[in-house]
C-alpha cells in the first residue's frame, strides 16, 4: 500500500484499485481507520480525537 503523507505519527495510504467508496487508510501507532474521501467521514476503526482533527483537516 503506497504511503501518500505522513505527519505527527499519523501516516495516510491509499490503495490502487480498492473497493468503493472512495477512500484512504490512516495509521497512527496500533489504531487505523478507513476515511470516505467525499464527505470526511469514518468508515471503519477509529483514532484519538487529536489525530483524527487532524486527519480530517488533512483531508480537506
């Protein structure tokens, strides 16, 4: 998986040719979360409150 950006621990992947909707992966230490790329939402997982205002922030 091809790593796009990484800040503050947080790092940001994108597959090729994923499932849809649209979407990147966020790592930060052990915790992931799968975020929508056209409204900014989790799909799936989670991270602290701090990295995922910032993820999101990144995202726009």
């Amino acid at each position: 998986m091809p790593l796009v950006s990484e800040f503050f621990g947080i790092k940001i992947y994108m597959y090729w040719n994923d499932h849809m909707p649209p979407h990147f992966h966020a790592e930060y230490g052990d915790l992931q979360a799968i975020v929508d790329i056209n409204n900014s939402v989790i799909i799936k997982g989670a991270l602290p409150s701090r990295q995922l205002k910032l993820v999101l922030a990144w995202s726009e």
